[in-house]
C-alpha cells in the first residue's frame, strides 16, 4: 500500500516537471544566422527566464554560438536547437555580458571555449552567485541543476576570424561597464547585446552612465549593419531600436536630473508620469523604479553644493 501510495504521488509530479521545457524555434535571420528570439516579459515561473535573444552563426569550421541564456536547461535546449539545423559542432560561445539571462546555460557549453571580455568574467566572478539565487528566487525549478561557469577564454576587441567568417568584435561600456558586440560582417547581422533593447524598457543595475550608453549607440550605429539583433525585443532592419534607446535614455536622463536640482526623493521620482509615446515598451514602469534606485543617488550627488566651497 506504501508502495502505492509513493508512486501514486510520483505520478502527480510528472506533469508540474514534465513542463520545464523551453521550446526553442531557430529562425534564419541571414545566410547561416540563426535567432532565438525571448519574449519582451519580466522573469517568471511561466517563461523559465526566456526573455533573451540568443543566437549561433554557423561557419565552415563550426557552431559560433552568441549567449548561453538564463540556465543548465535553457543552454541544453539551445544545443538540441541547433544540432536541429546544423550537424557541425559548437566550437565557441561569446557571451555578450555577465548578467544572469545570457550567461547561466553556460554549463551546456562547458566542452568549447567560453569567450567573454575580462570585465564580464572579473563581474560574473564577483556577481554571478548570487545572481543565480535570485534567478532560482524568480523562476524556481526551471533553473535546477544549474551553477555559475566562469569564460576560459579573454576577447580584445578587433576581428575574430573564424571558419571563414569575418565577426567584428566591439567592446563597450554603456549597459554593463563590460558590453561585447558582435557584427557579422558577411551578412551585416549585428548583435548589439544589451546595448541595445527594443520594445522592452532597458534595465541599469551596473550601467557607468547613461552617457556613455548613448556614446555606445553612436559607436554602434556608425557600423555597416544590415539587420539589428537587439538584446531584448524584435530583430530590426531600420535604425528605429536606435531612435527609441536615445529617445527612451534622454527622457531617462532628464527626468532624473531635473527631480534631483529639484530636491525631490525617491519615492516621488518613481511615481513620475511616463510619456505615452513610450505606452507600447513592455515593463516601463517597473524598470524606471529599479533604474530610479540604482541611477538616482548619482544624481543627487551631482546636484548638491558642497558647504565647503
């Protein structure tokens, strides 16, 4: 009867488990690219994290793959995705920055080279541990089994020549301190990583500055692309992503520096009216009251006058 009873109870958790699968489509977004595109959500127990775009080029030499995404699982099912197009091996994964959505399937990638900046393996060295707690906090089992794997391999900026592809290495400074780019320049497919977001509020815990984010839009726009792959958000073949980050960064900009001149707290700044030309970006709100809390002690900081001068 015990016995019964135990399996009984077995077979009621095999749905709830049985769930845990993301349904990773590649779509062709160029000669031998390929997107996985997220969702524009917030992290959740419905998605398992899947809010990212990730991405893999497939050359002569092998699979370059562009961000792990947010877990063991996600990066497994990534593999299955592309052994779905390609039968050509995984040889490198570039990850574009160390937060925990692009970088936590690394585990999947654990037999090729993890290549990243020094300053995103220096702060997914300092960081990434407890960002994975909080991502098990968020999205509970979808993030089972999954644990912090550090780059094994430096990128420099410059061009990565690999398997008769050309790819444009860029390293920027905007969203992260440590932010890679990466332009295909056969088919002028750019993975503007988190420099980028499109349709989706953008998100500042260890941004430098929005000002050297908007020096970042410049550097990217400036290059010979043909189609953007933003971070978060729909693939683009226009610059309008570029248009709404500025718009979106200097309204940002402003409003924080005039509640800070204005002597307004924190909680007040928050609550302030979003313009409705920004209505259709997912999760305005909730994103300006986490970049209120990481961005606007600078800015009263610049706005005080020291007694001393």
């Amino acid at each position: 009867m015990r016995l019964l009873l135990l399996m009984f109870a077995f077979c009621l958790t095999l749905p709830a488990y049985a769930e845990l699968r993301y349904t990773l489509q590649p779509r062709q977004i160029a000669d031998d690219v390929w997107l996985l595109e997220g969702s524009t959500d917030n992290f959740d127990k419905a998605n398992g994290g899947n809010i990212v775009n990730t991405g893999f080029i497939v050359t002569a030499a092998g699979v370059v793959v562009i961000d792990s995404g947010p877990s063991r699982r996600y990066g497994e099912a990534m593999r299955a995705a592309i052994a779905s197009v390609t039968d050509r091996p995984v040889i490198k994964l570039l990850l574009t920055h160390h937060h925990p959505d692009h970088v936590l399937g690394n585990q999947a990638f654990a037999d090729v080279p993890i290549a990243a900046l020094a300053g995103t393996t220096e702060l997914l060295r300092e960081q990434g541990n407890a960002m994975a707690e909080n991502m098990y906090r968020l999205v509970g089992d979808w993030m089972r089994g999954t644990e912090v794997v550090l780059p094994s391999e430096t990128l420099a900026p410059g061009t990565l020549e690999i398997g008769g592809r050309s790819l444009r290495l860029l390293a920027l400074r905007g969203h992260t301190g440590a932010d890679l780019a990466i332009l295909d320049e056969r088919s002028g497919v750019l993975f503007a990583g988190d420099i980028l977001f499109y349709q989706r509020a953008l998100t500042t815990p260890n941004s430098p500055g929005l000002d050297v984010w908007l020096e970042d839009l410049d550097t990217l726009e400036a290059l010979p692309w043909k189609r953007l792959v933003a971070g978060h958000g729909p693939v683009a073949d226009d610059a309008e992503p570029f248009v709404q980050m500025r718009d979106y960064l200097g309204w940002l900009d402003g409003l924080l520096r005039e509640a800070a001149n204005g002597g307004a707290d924190m909680n007040e700044v928050i609550q302030s009216p979003i313009p409705e030309r920004f209505a259709g970006i997912s999760l305005t709100r909730y994103e300006l009251i986490r970049s209120v809390s990481h961005l606007y002690p600078r800015y009263e900081a610049m706005a005080l006058q020291r007694v001393d001068e």
